[in-house]
C-alpha cells in the first residue's frame, strides 16, 4: 500500500546550507526508523537497489497562497543557512505495507519534544499529514488495488510534472530526456516489485510524447554531479488499443505520485506528479 506523508516540521537552530543535501537527508529518514527498529534501519541502509521509499528535499513553508494548490516545483538546492524557528516539510513516500507497519510506532508515539539532528542543526517534527490538503497536495495513500481500479479505462492524455531533477539511467551513463521507455520502465518496475498486480507486456507501443516543457539542471554534491531535466511533459495514446492497456498506462501515471522517477529518488530527485487528473484520495474512499 503506497503512503506519500508530509512531515511538518520547525527548525529549532540554524541548519546549514551543507547539511541540506539528499545525502543528510537521507540519514535522517534512517535515523527515523532506527529509533523504532534498529533492525529495519540497518536492513534498509544495506539495501543498494529498489529501496522501498522515497524522500523529497527539505521545503521551506510559505504563507498560503490562492494559487499554491498550481506550483509545481519544489526548492531542490538551497543557498542559504536555514534559520532556527523556520517552519518547514519533508515528503516521505513508502512503497511497502511492511515499511509502513514498522514506522507506526513513530507516528503513533510521536514526541513533538523529541530533536532530530541533519548536521549540527535540529528539527522538531509537529506533525505528520497523510491526506492531501488544497495547498500540499503531496500528501495521500491508497492501495494497489485502487489505484488499478480507479484508473481510467479512456483517457489517452497522461501529463507529469517533474518537480524536482530527474535523470535514468541507461546502460553506464545517465539520460536526462524523459522518453516513454525511461519514464514508463522507471514505474512499471517499481509497480512489479511492490505491488501484486501484473500489467501486460509492451503496454508503451502506443504512447508518444505530444508536448513538452523542459530544461535541463545539474545537481551538484560533494560526491556526484548529476544532469537531469525539471518541467512537464504531455504523452499520447494513440491509435485502436484495447481499455485494459489504457487504464494500465493510466494506473502507472497516477503511482508515480508515490514512487517517484529515474534515480536518486531516495535523495530528493525524481518527485512526480500527474497534472489534470485526480489520484485516488484514500483507502476507503
């Protein structure tokens, strides 16, 4: 069952520009679930393909604005020390039920006390959303099962907004244009690892990119330097295909929600989201 959570949160000291790369955030979500399972922590740390989560950078809250529900792009660099007192948000996504499961210790035992550390600074979580709101439409979980059965059987326009750089790779290197095979291979794979659910093969013969908005942006740490792409992108479907293969295709748009595309995806690249469709808002719903 996919989770995309919002975590709320407020600085309670100045977190430098430093500490506000994936690689930190990326121990913090390990430092999350180890303090309820040491275990699942070190499992998942040891895990170096098809992790069952995914992490947005570190947001910086803003006033509510009428049109806020429209921005698409999140703050994926940041060039200025965060200060103490700044209210904030963090995406987790979680793939597995099992992962979930785990982690409901924390949600349900929550201190609003209880200090995380990225860097030097601390973070105060205040609370955690799982619903999506008008103006933080990230947040949401639904089934497998009703992500499948929601999905429209007759819409042929699938539109995604990349919100933070996204980049797949193939072969040794890394591609920064979103093809149909990069983009769709990216969530089929991750539909088959986690969910029950076999979709039909070479079920992308018939979907073409039928406009785009895109530039390219590097992603720089002290590690790596990446080339990926941010902006939207519009595929058709064309042609006499079958219901079954649309609402599949349709399905797969509206999982990229929690799973994200391409790479690093656990590092605050690849966040997705569909434009101009309704996702499944809930589990009983």
């Amino acid at each position: 069952m996919p989770y995309s959570l919002v975590l709320n949160l407020v600085s309670l000291s100045p977190i430098p520009v430093q500490y506000l790369q994936g690689r930190h955030l990326h121990a913090l979500f390990f430092n999350l679930v180890s303090f309820v399972d040491r275990e699942l922590g070190d499992r998942l740390h040891d895990q170096k393909v098809d992790k069952a989560f995914t992490l947005s950078p570190l947001q910086i809250s803003r006033q509510p604005k009428a049109h806020r529900s429209r921005d698409l792009y999140l703050q994926w660099e940041h060039q200025e020390t965060i200060p103490a007192g700044t209210p904030c948000w963090w995406r987790i996504s979680l793939l597995d039920d099992t992962l979930f499961g785990h982690l409901t210790k924390l949600w349900l035992t929550l201190n609003p006390k209880q200090p995380w550390h990225l860097g030097p600074g601390e973070l105060q979580i205040t609370s955690i959303q799982g619903t999506p709101q008008a103006d933080r439409p990230w947040a949401n979980f639904s089934t497998y099962e009703q992500i499948y059965q929601q999905a429209s059987e007759s819409d042929r326009l699938i539109s995604l907004a990349f919100c933070t750089p996204v980049t797949f790779r193939q072969g040794k290197y890394d591609s920064a244009l979103p093809t149909r095979e990069c983009v769709f291979n990216s969530l089929l794979s991750r539909w088959h690892k986690y969910s029950q659910i076999e979709l039909l093969p070479d079920l992308f013969e018939a979907v073409f990119p039928s406009f785009f908005d895109l530039r390219t942006q590097i992603v720089t740490d002290k590690r790596s330097k990446l080339i990926g792409c941010i902006g939207s992108i519009s595929y058709q479907v064309l042609g006499n295909i079958e219901p079954i293969r649309i609402k599949q295709i349709n399905a797969l748009a509206d999982f990229a929600l929690y799973c994200g595309n391409g790479r690093k995806t656990t590092m605050g690249m690849g966040m997705v989201r569909r434009l101009g469709v309704k996702v499944a808002a809930s589990a009983d719903g």
